[in-house]
C-alpha cells in the first residue's frame, strides 16, 4: 500500500489492550500510527457463584451462546477448570471476533452471522427459528441489551443468563493523550462499544471534549453512532462491522476528505 490515505495519521485505538493487537496491526499496514488508550477494562464478575452453578448444569441447555470474546474468554477458562462441554450442546456466537475466540479452544463448529455482527443478525440465523421449549444460556457481561433474551423467549425458549464479566473504566490518566491531541497527532478515533465511547467522552474531561467533537469517530454499530450524537459528536462516521471494516471505512473517508 504505496500510498494509503492513512499513510502518517494517528489513529486513536480504544479497545482493552488484549482485543486491539488485530487493528493495531491493520492501522500499522495502513501506515498510519496507532495510539492507544483503552477505556474499558474486563474484569472477573464480582460473584462467580451464579455462574459455576450454571457450569455445572450445562447438560441441561441444548445451546449456548457468547455474546463477546471476552464472555468466551472468562466463561471458557472457568468451564475447563470445571468440566467438558457436552458433546451435544450447540454453540453460537455474535460475531466473528467471539468464533475466532471460541476456534482457541478447539470449537469450530459455530453458529455466527458473518456480515453483521450483532443480536438481530445471530437471530436471523435459520439455527435460532425453532426453538419452542429449548434450554439457550447466554454468556455475557454484567447488564447489556436484552434483545436477544426476549425475542429467544418469544420463540419459546428457556433463557437463563451467565454473567461471567464486568465492565469497568481505567482509572487512566488523559493528558499525554490531550498533548498528542494539540500538537496534531491525534486525527481519528476509533471506538468499538457504546459503553466505551460513553467512557471515553468521561476520561478525557472538559478539553478533550472539544477535541472530540472536532475529530471524526468511526464506529461500528449504529447504537454507537447513536451515543455520538447524544453526546454532541457530530463527526462520526459509521464503517461496516470489524477491525477490517473500521479500516476500509477510515481510508474511504480520509481519501475523499478534502472532496
């Protein structure tokens, strides 16, 4: 790529540490430079109670689903302490990101949309049609939407939830980030997650602020583009779901920026 649009442009990464290494590279390809500064950290649920009890029954359910990496990554470490997957139970995952997650510990055969990545797409997936009185345990973090839930009930499934994670927000300090910021260093920003977005809009206080509303954010989903525009961040651009599509989306709008 001899002359990317991306080529010298800081790219703001948000992800967790553990989850950015594959967009980092694919900005780095692109030439441009990448910045972190994760503004969610994943930490262990504040009580695995509830969870290793359903761990322990998971011959009772005929489906599991994982909402996220990380719900595949904590919920998976804490079942092979504990016991085998049954053979029979099926399992279905959000996205691309969770099946390749899921591929690390030997499941490949996956349920997953592989366009959108989100509820409606798992749910528009022949797999999930008819359920009427099938046991789903969805592994996730503390809260999230309950989309999924609820339209699984509605089909006639029995939903039980496994919270194997929370969210929580660095206690990261934002003023090495504000000076790359006034010195022009920081042209894009990235953000993979409402809740991130709405954490970043905190951590960056007062002055950052206005250095994000004059930055364009490139977002995933369509609930995040949302929050841009609850929160008055008018330059947000919606790329197509992944690492891959934040960088196509990101390298159309900086080759045409100046059109």
């Amino acid at each position: 790529m001899t002359n990317s649009p991306l080529r010298g442009k800081g790219i703001l990464v948000t992800r967790a540490p553990h989850q950015a290494q594959q967009l980092t590279n694919l900005i780095l390809a692109a030439q441009a430079c990448p910045v972190a500064f994760p503004v969610l950290e994943i930490l262990d649920a504040a009580d695995q109670a509830p969870m290793n009890a359903i761990i322990d029954r998971l011959d009772d359910y005929q489906i599991a689903i994982f909402i996220s990496p990380n719900a595949v990554n904590k919920a998976m470490n804490l079942i092979k302490v504990r016991r085998e997957l049954p053979v029979n139970l099926r399992i279905a995952a959000i996205g691309q990101g969770s099946r390749r997650e899921l591929k690390h510990f030997g499941l490949s055969d996956v349920i997953a949309p592989t366009q959108r990545f989100d509820s409606e797409a798992l749910l528009a997936m022949p797999q999930l049609q008819n359920i009427q009185g099938q046991r789903v345990v969805i592994f996730r973090g503390d809260g999230g939407r309950e989309l999924l839930g609820d339209e699984l009930i509605r089909r006639g499934a029995l939903i039980d939830y496994a919270e194997c994670y929370r969210r929580g927000r660095p206690a990261a300090n934002a003023g090495a980030l504000l000076r790359q910021w006034s010195r022009g260093e920081i042209n894009a920003v990235t953000v993979t997650s409402s809740e991130g977005l709405r954490n970043l809009y905190e951590m960056v206080g007062k002055l950052g602020r206005q250095w994000l509303k004059s930055t364009p954010i490139f977002v995933t989903h369509e609930h995040i583009l949302a929050v841009t525009q609850e929160l008055g961040l008018q330059r947000s651009i919606l790329t197509e779901a992944g690492d891959a599509g934040l960088v196509a989306g990101m390298t159309t709008w900086f080759e045409h920026e100046h059109d």
